[in-house]
C-alpha cells in the first residue's frame, strides 16, 4: 500500500473595487453600496469614501450584484457582475443619475471586462466553456490549452490517468514549477512531480483561474503558473444533473500495429455516467416565536462521478522458452541470425549428443522457471524492426475509478461565512504495465498488476468582516494519499516458490515478505527480445503517506486610495515511501566473455537455467524505508494603491523560509566530493598474471586476483573488482544521516527567500477601454520531488549493499554465501551548498476592449529560471581512460605497478590509432570504491521569451469564443529537476544548452460555443421543426502547433545504422570513457529529405546530415534538442441536442468528435 497527503497553497477569493459618481464624473463619497450574492442571496455593505471609491475584499468567486445608494440620485443595480478566483476587478467609474432612491435604475453586466486596476498575468476558463468544451478524457487539465503560453499537448485518455494528470508547461516554466489547486488546497502529485493527483471531476468544477507569470505577493510556494480551480456551490435554487457518457471500441479505427500483428481489436471501452444536486440547506431554529427553518444561511453542493474504462496495451513481441527447450531438448533452438545453437555439457566441454540435456541433468528449481513463462502461442516471425519472436500478447488497462465531492457553505452571522469541502478518489488500475512497473516488452508480457490511488483533501474557510474596511480570511486545509501496489488475482500465488517446487536458497530470506521465486532478468543469447521473469518491487509495500496540514490567513485593510493585504502560510509534508530494491533476488543466465564453459556456461541462456548455472546472482541486503519531511512558512505584505483614476501601482514582498526535504529517522547516506579522502578509499582486487605478459590475454591457468594491500594472490579470479576486506573505508566520502554534523536533508541552502513584486496598470486613455499593464517579480520553488532529493538516498550504502555471486549453480546458493561479494554500486547523491530555484518574471502588455463584448490582450512575457535542478554523473570514465596505449606505464604493465590500467585477462584490441585492454571501469573512476554517483545539483538556468495573445468573449446571446496564441522561445539545460541528460566533462553551454523539449514555436487554439437559431421561427412555430432543428449548440477547439524538439542519440561507440560519411570507420569507441561524443552536423537536417522507409513512410528528419566524428577524442558538434517533431493540427468538435422539458428541466444528447 501506499499513502499519501498534501496541503493547503492559497486562497481563491478576490476584490471587487469602483468609484461611485455623479453624471458629470465627480465621486460622490458616503453612498451605501452592497454586494449581492446571485447565486445564494448573501450581502454585504460598505460606505464609499472620501474619494468615492468601495472595495469588497475576500469576496468567492461568483455572479454578483452590485447596488449603489445616495441621496438625491437614484438607485443603481449593476448585474451580472462575474468575479473570478484571485481576481481583483475593478469595475470602475459607476456614474448615478440625479433622482429619488426610491427609484431603482437596473443594468446586466456583459461582456468581457478590461482589468483596470490589476497588472496580474492571468486567463480564466468559465463555466460555460467547462460545461460545454468537450474533452477526450473529460479531464480538466485538457482545457488548459486554450490559454496562451500554455504547451500544446495530446488530449488526457481517462480522467485521472494514473495517480494524477501531467500538468503541461505554462509561460516557459518547468512542469513541476507550475501548482494547481483545488479551492485553495494545493492539489500537485506530494512527490513533487508535474502533476494534479488530487483529481476532481469536471462536473463539479465551477471554473478554472491561471495566474500565467507574473502575480502578486499573496500568491507564492511556486515558481511557475498558479492554476486555480473553483468548484460548485449551492444556492438559493435546487438545482441538479445526471449524465452518461459513452466511448466505444466498436467506434474506433483499428490500431495499425495491432493489425499489422493479426490481433483482435481490444477493447477499448469508457463507460462516465454520475449526478450532482446543489441548493439551500435548511436549518432549524430555535427561540423566540418557536422554531421554523433558516433558508437562506446554508447551502449544500454534492457531486457523483463513476467513470470507468478498459483501454489496449501496445501489443507485445517477446520470445518464450518452448516446451522443448523446458524438457532439455535443444536440437531445434536457434539465435538471432536463424543458425542453430549449440550446447556445451560444462562437465565435458563437448556439445550435448543431439543438443538434448539429459533429464537426469536438469536442475529443477532452474526447469521452475523457465516453466513460470506461458508457452509460445505464436508460429514465430519478427517484428518491423526485425527482432524474432514467439509470443504474443495484447491485452487492455481495467480501470474503475470514483470521484465524491461535497461542498457547505454557511453564513451564521452578517460578519462571518464559513465553508467547507471535502473531496475523495478512487482510481484502480489492472492490467499490464501499470505505474511504477518496470518497462519494455520483456518485462510486460503477461503478469497483472493493480495500482490503487486514493486521494481525498478537505479545505475550510472562515471569513469575518471586522468592519467594512477590514476583513479577515483564515484557511485550513489537509489531504491524504495513498498509493497501493497490489498483485493481480491469483499472479502471487503463482510466483510463490511453494507454488513452482522452488527449493533453492536466497541471502536474505528475511526481506522477502511474499515468499516469490527469485527475478531472471538476464537472457543474452537469446533470439529476439526474451521475455523476464520481474515484477514490481513494492507489490504489498505501504508506498506513500502523505498528510500535509496548512494554514494561511490574510487581512485585508482598506485605507484611503490603498488596499493592503498581509498574510502568512504554512505547511508540512510528511513523506513514506518504499524505494524499491531486489528482495527475492535477480538472476543472470546469460552467456558472457567471462562466463566460460568451465565456469558453468552452456552457451545458451535457456540451457544456463536448466542446469542451474548462473552468470550472476544478486541481492539487497536490507529493505530501507523513506520517511521525509518538509516545512514551509511565508509571509507576505502588498498594496494596491489607486494613484490617480487612471494609474494604479501594486506591489509586495512575500519572505519565505523552508527546510530541506529530509529523512527524519536519520536513514539514509549521501556522497560528499569534500569528504572524500583518496588515501583512505576501499582497495579493490586487481587482475594479475603470474606469466609474462603480451599483446594477447593471459592463459586462463595463469590468472589471479591480486590483494593490493598484502601482494597474496587468489586464484579465484571472480575476487577481480569486488572489495578488499578491511582494506580502506567502505563509507569514504558518505555522509550518515545519523551524522550531528550533518546539515538537515545533507543540503545547506538559504534560509530566507526574498521576493519583490511591484508593477502598475494604466489606463491610457481614462475611458476604461485600454489599459497597459506591466508587472516583475521574483519567485521560488521551495519543494523538490522526494525521489529526487530524499527518497532514493534511503538505498544508499551503508544502509542497504547489494551482494553478487559470480558463476554458480543455483542449488549451492546457501554455499555461497560466503562468496557472495562487495563491489562498487551506483548510489544517488544531493549538492551540498545548493540553491532554492529562484525564477524572474516580467511582461508587458496591452488590454483593449474592441467591441462586440470582446476583449484583447497582447503581452511580451519573458521568464529567466535560475538554480533549477538536475542530474550528473560525478564519477564517470574520464576521457581516453580506456586507451591503454595512452597509459605512460605502457601497454604491458603489471597491475602491480601502481596507476597501471592493462587488464591481462583480455587481448589488446585496436581502435583506430588507439589500443584497449584496460581494466574494468571500477579501477577508471575518479571516486574508487562506487560506481556511477548520480548527483542531484541546482546548477541549470532557463530563458523564455514569449508573445502572448488572448482574445475573450464570455457567454452572451448564445456565442462565445476565444482565441489564444503564442510565438515563443523556451532555452534550457534539462528538461526536468531529474533529468540525466546533462553531460558532464563537455563543454557545458555548446552541449546541453538548447531549445525545452517542450518548446514550440507557434501555438494557436481557437475555441467557440454557439446556439444554433431557432428555424421554426421561420416555419410559424412548427411542431416537427421545432422539435428536429431548434435547440441545437456547436462547441468546439481548433488548435495548431509547431513541432517540439527532440535530441538525436549519442553514444561512445555511434554505431548507428543510418546513411552518413564516416571516416576511420574501424573506431568502436570515440572517447575512451563514459561521456558520450555526439554526430558531426553538416547540414540541416529538419529540412525535407525527400526520402523513405521501406514501408513507404517518410522519414521525418535528412540523416545525411549527420557524420561520425573523424578520430577517436573528437566529441562532435550537434547541440541538443535539435530536431523538430512534425506540427501538431487538432480539431475537436461536439453537437449538442437540447430538449426542454418545460421551464426548468431538460434532456441533451451529445455526439463528440476528436
């Protein structure tokens, strides 16, 4: 199982402000003006001051009214009037007519508003365009797009996805910079990911607020976009909806490869159907007069939704061992080339007679596992790219999911409101392949596996209104997650060892909690791609506990010309989580240059586990656990200071402070380059011949591992590159969590966050219709995923080591034990003396009102990220370490000279004017005693500069539209905080720094919704024709998009296969180390080739372009990210069919198009 949590981020509430005036433009100070809820009644009154001008603070978004009183002028009621989520609408100057107050003038408010007064980047998604802007998935993240500066993404499948809904790139910003929330309640993925895991379904949301870039000082705990999404509430009227919704494999076109392969078409089946009532909630009351019910102090809001959906696999191309190869007959098995194999009996070194094991000969907890695998269920073939396979199998993702929202809201008194919300889902996924399984087809073929998330938040709000200036807002909020991997039915009884007459021993029986067979995940030699023997190393593992309560409270403060605001927030996470490991052991069949005949080897992997002999075995020594913590605290302070009628300033600080994420039991480990001592690093045995050396590798009778401390040789040689016992220091250069003087999260950073915002809005020419905005400020991303700088470090040595048993039969296993050896492991480290990523935005735009109630905006928008997080190798092969004839000592050397680097097991070898031969990569690191240390650093910058446009008509006479567009510019280092794609030890600007993967040049969404005319109007009110043609709407989006880029592979060895020059072309490897060199770029190659693939496909990018580097140590030239993906075009598009059903009910049908 796994658990989990999250907290609250912000408020939603906003601002209503306006000056009161006469006909001639004078303010008139001291009318009463009151705000009139529409939806469920509730007001509230303040007087206009000295200068005319009201302010309503803390206000829920919704339709309200607003009404304007004054002796000797007439009554004004402006309705209609929409505040959205964070908004601070300035309605401006409000003119009343000389009149009696008995005498009420009324106007509805529509249209799009210019923000006068406001210099926040913002969108907003409204009701209607959620109601009625179909989605794929009917996810709400898929509505993000109409937006600008928003990434242009594939639709959502199924809402919820996973655990949660990949939130896409916003204004040049990392995924995981960006926060959505959920009333308040900060519904991001806890481990830090991109991603809303707090997922809600799209009928009970209300609308969606992005705060885009750049953002007052109340906003803040992220460097990217604020996503607010509003949910529904009650009001003074019942009302309600029930709805089903429909997709269908038998509507769908046939996969190309499931018929390229001969399957039957999957099912593919989405199966939405749910209801939602809201309206007053009746309370008793008691006292004077005897008890009656209160109508109009409470309301309720609940929401059902129950999607389910079963959707396809990719298909799978594995090959299975055959019923043959299990009862030892292998005269008919053959490898990749089609020729067949031959099996050497180990005791002989002859082939078996007919290539039959002899039954007597046959291991059979190795015949165990080979009989865990289905048998074949194909003839045989091969797949486009060429690999041979066996079996075949495709099956379909089985997810039940619910979704539960209810929502209160009470106003007990004329000063106070309160509402709470509580919020629960379900999602199941069974079927192949689900999250956190391993990857590739090996490892999908056939084995079940539920994923259970669960994720529930509860979010409260008390608003009180100590007087008409001064209002206070207080919130609390809290979530749980839980996260389960659970096996399919019946799959854990069948992997239990009892199950398969497994007997063999493993090291550590006492870590394998569900008593399964051990992994075989090593099959060289064996045609096609061999199906694994694997599964998910946290089936019945408790995974994730989360519970992160915060609190945040503002106040609000009216004063003259200025709104100030002051507030602070905090939160605390809290994080358990299993990492992983191997707990029942991993096997290595496989036949390799050491794995000899006389160590065991057959030749053939299948063969290899029939008799029990293994390559290799392996296996954790401990099952660690994750439990982190982090706290945050801001604070903030800001003013909206009304300059004059047309220019209004805003600006704010916010200050924040937050912990590391760290481990609060003290677990775990982490490497310090600082701490680390070259004298005291663990000795490793060396490889020795005991005869005189030449260019060709040592007779096998002559080799021995050499103990570098004491000169002793060994003659078993698998001692090469493990560990000298009690030579050196196992822990050299590891910090302990256990460590006083080890700082918290073993990260030092700064313990304060300062983040200025100031910026203005003016109206240019004082009507109201055109204003310029311009806003900057500096913001921080204090929260890192937990798997990048806490979670993964738990697996660390010394904590957890994983042990390896060289060549061996499976049945001595216990034996060897005591053989079972120490070698350097890859281990995950954090930077010491880190950064906070800090993020500066700015913008400048335009909003101009241009008519036909439509307004729009044109924003330059630029973003510079510094600090961002990423992922290095520190203790790569250096460069040209694997030539040896660059080795002064010579090629000949001993390993007993010290900085000696031939390996005499193996010949010398020719690369290009370069030799090899060298010893292993252990003896090639800088840091000896590990392997790769994957380092998590905050040295990565981003730039983004961007022209943004939005053009908005709300809802008005039955048309709605908007038109969102984008021509932009993202640069980075890495695509994420974990990313491993940076080079070290190149030159780092020319190799890493390029366009996002994200980045797009060119987006353009249009979006409509549109009330088909009435046509019996034109027929005198036909029956037929106004039951057939009236009551239609159109909705739809239309999007466009340049292609995103994309990095071309690399390599040490570049042995690619496609057309290019190549010089030296007898160059296996170009650097003689880890760090990859990359193509030679001659020409460009996104231009079109004109070329094709056999099957007729084009191929999307010239590969005459690229050219091998000349001579081994040349690096290449071709930057990152390159080449561009084809362009996107997408139009979706639904028709609906209302029939009413008299005043106030009605039935709509929907067709949906993507």
């Amino acid at each position: 199982m796994l658990l989990g949590g999250e907290a609250l981020s912000q408020t939603i509430t906003g601002t209503i402000t306006g000056t009161v005036t006469d006909a001639s433009g004078g303010v008139i100070p001291g009318a009463t003006v009151t705000l009139v809820s529409e939806q469920t009644g509730e007001s509230r009154n303040v007087t206009a001051n000295g200068e005319g001008r009201f302010s309503f603070a803390a206000v829920q978004p919704g339709t309200y009214t607003v009404r304007m009183e004054q002796k000797g002028f007439q009554t004004l009621e402006r309705k209609g009037t929409v505040l959205s989520a964070n908004e601070s609408l300035a309605l401006g100057d409000i003119p009343l007519q000389t009149g009696q107050v008995s005498e009420t003038v009324v106007v509805t408010s529509a249209g799009q508003l210019v923000e006068k007064e406001s210099s926040d980047l913002t969108a907003r998604i409204t009701s209607d365009q959620i109601a009625l802007i179909s989605t794929k998935g009917r996810d709400i993240t898929s509505l993000l797009r109409l937006i600008p500066g928003t990434s242009n993404d594939d639709d959502v499948e199924a809402v919820g996805e996973g655990f949660g809904t990949n939130l896409p790139n916003i204004s040049g910003a990392r995924g995981r910079s960006a926060v959505a929330t959920i009333d308040g309640l900060n519904a991001a993925e806890p481990s830090g990911n991109n991603k809303i895991s707090m997922t809600i379904n799209q009928d009970a949301v209300g609308e969606i607020k992005v705060l885009r870039n750049n953002y007052a000082a109340e906003y803040g705990n992220n460097g990217g976009a604020l996503i607010n999404i509003v949910s529904k509430g009650g009001g003074k009227d019942y009302r309600g909806s029930a709805y089903y919704f429909i997709r269908n494999e038998a509507l769908n076109a046939s996969p190309f490869f499931t018929n390229k392969a001969g399957l039957k078409k999957p099912l593919y089946r989405h199966n939405i159907w749910g209801f939602n009532e809201g309206g007053p909630l009746p309370i008793p009351k008691f006292g004077e007069g005897g008890h009656s019910l209160l109508r109009n102090k409470a309301f309720f809001f609940f929401s059902l939704e129950k999607p389910h959906t079963i959707t396809p696999t990719d298909p799978v191309f594995v090959t299975m061992p055959t019923a043959l190869e299990r009862a030892g007959n292998f005269s008919q098995s053959v490898d990749n080339t089609g020729k067949p194999v031959v099996i050497i009996d180990p005791l002989t070194g002859k082939q078996f007679p007919g290539n039959i094991i002899p039954a007597s000969r046959i291991n059979r907890s190795g015949q165990a596992l080979l009989n865990y695998f289905p048998l074949p269920n194909s003839i045989g073939g091969r797949t486009l790219a060429g690999a041979a396979f066996n079996y075949v199998n495709q099956e379909s993702v089985d997810v039940p999911k619910h979704s539960y929202v209810i929502r209160f809201d009470f106003k007990p008194s004329e000063k106070d409101s309160v509402y709470w919300k509580g919020q629960w889902w379900t999602s199941d996924n069974l079927g192949l392949g689900t999250s956190g399984w391993p990857s590739g087809d090996a490892n999908r073929w056939g084995i079940n596996s539920h994923y259970l998330y669960t994720d529930n938040g509860w979010p409260a709000t008390w608003v009180h209104n100590f007087s008409s200036k001064v209002v206070n807002e207080f919130n609390f909020g809290m979530r749980h997650d839980t996260e389960g991997f659970i096996p399919g039915d019946g799959v854990i009884e069948g992997l239990q060892r009892s199950a398969l007459n497994y007997t063999a021993p493993q090291l550590f029986p006492q870590n394998n909690h569900l008593g399964t067979i051990p992994r075989a995940t090593g099959w060289t030699s064996v045609a096609g791609t061999p199906a694994n023997i694997n599964w998910l190393d946290r089936w019945g593992e408790a995974g994730q506990d989360f519970i992160r309560p915060s609190f945040a409270d503002n106040l609000s403060f009216t004063h003259g010309n200025h709104n100030l605001k002051f507030g602070a927030y905090f939160e605390r996470l809290l994080n358990s989580e299993a990492p992983g490991g191997s707990w029942s052991g991993t096997f290595n069949f496989g036949t390799s240059s050491t794995f000899t005949n006389s160590l065991g080897s057959t030749g053939y992997a299948y063969s290899n586990a029939l008799l029990g002999n293994f390559n290799s075995y392996s296996e954790g020594s401990a099952r660690p656990f994750t439990n982190l913590e982090i706290r945050v605290l801001q604070w903030y302070a800001q003013d909206e200071w009304k300059f004059n009628r047309r220019l209004t300033l805003n600006y704010g600080l916010r200050v924040g402070y937050h912990t590391p994420l760290y481990q609060v039991d003290g677990q775990g480990s982490n490497f310090d380059p600082s701490r680390y001592n070259p004298a005291t690093a663990p000795q490793l045995f060396l490889p020795f011949c005991t005869s005189a050396l030449t260019s060709a590798a040592c007779p096998t009778a002559n080799r021995r591992a050499l103990n570098p401390v004491n000169g002793a040789l060994s003659t078993n040689t698998n001692l090469v590159g493990t560990f000298v016992p009690g030579a050196g220091d196992l822990n050299d250069g590891l910090v302990l969590g256990s460590d006083p003087n080890a700082p918290k999260g073993f990260r030092t950073t700064k313990s304060i966050d300062w983040e200025p915002r100031v910026g203005f809005a003016y109206d240019l020419f004082g009507k109201g219709k055109t204003v310029l905005r311009a806003m900057g400020g500096i913001y921080h991303t204090p929260r890192v995923g937990g798997g990048t700088t806490g979670g993964n470090l738990v697996n660390n040595p010394p904590v957890n080591r994983t042990l390896t048993v060289n060549f061996g039969n499976i049945d001595n296993l216990a034996n060897l034990t005591g053989t079972a050896l120490f070698s350097p492991s890859t281990i995950n480290a954090v930077e010491v003396n880190s950064h906070t990523p800090a993020v500066y935005n700015f913008s400048l735009g335009v909003q101009q009102e241009i008519g036909f109630k439509t307004v729009m905006e044109v924003s330059y928008v630029g973003s510079l990220a510094r600090h961002l997080g990423e992922r290095r190798n520190i203790n790569q092969v250096p460069d040209n370490a694997r030539f040896i004839d660059l080795n002064p000592l010579g090629v000949n050397c001993s390993m007993s000279q010290p900085g000696c680097t031939r390996n005499p097991f193996s010949a010398v070898g020719v690369n290009g004017p370069h030799q090899t031969g060298v010893v292993g990569d252990s003896f090639l690191r800088p840091y000896r005693g590990f392997g790769d240390i994957v380092m998590t650093m905050w040295d990565a910058n981003s730039s983004y500069n961007g022209l943004q446009v939005q053009v908005n008509r709300r809802y008005t006479r039955g048309f709605q539209y908007g038109v969102a567009y984008t021509y932009s510019k993202t640069l980075d280092y890495g695509k994420d905080d974990d990313s491993s794609d940076v080079s070290l030890g190149r030159p780092y600007r020319a190799f890493n720094y390029g366009p996002a993967d994200f980045d797009q040049t060119h987006i353009f969404t249009v979006n409509y919704i549109y009330d088909v005319p009435s046509l019996s109007q034109h027929f005198d009110n036909n029956r037929f024709v106004r039951a057939v043609f009236d009551h239609w709407q159109i909705s739809g989006t239309t999007s466009y998009a340049t292609g995103k880029s994309k990095t071309f592979g690399s390599g040490t060895g570049l042995n690619w296969t496609f057309a290019g020059t190549a010089s030296a072309t007898n160059i296996t490897d170009f650097t003689g180390g880890d760090i990859a060199a990359r193509p030679v770029l001659i020409c460009d190659p996104n231009r079109n080739p004109g070329t094709h693939a056999p099957d007729g496909s084009p191929y999307l990018i010239d590969t005459s372009c690229f050219a091998k580097p000349g001579t081994p140590g040349s690096i290449g030239n071709l930057q990152r990210n390159l080449i561009r993906l084809p362009a996107i075009f997408n139009t979706d598009l639904a028709f609906f069919k209302n029939f009413p059903l008299g005043e106030k009910r009605e039935v709509q049908l929907r067709w949906e198009t993507y």
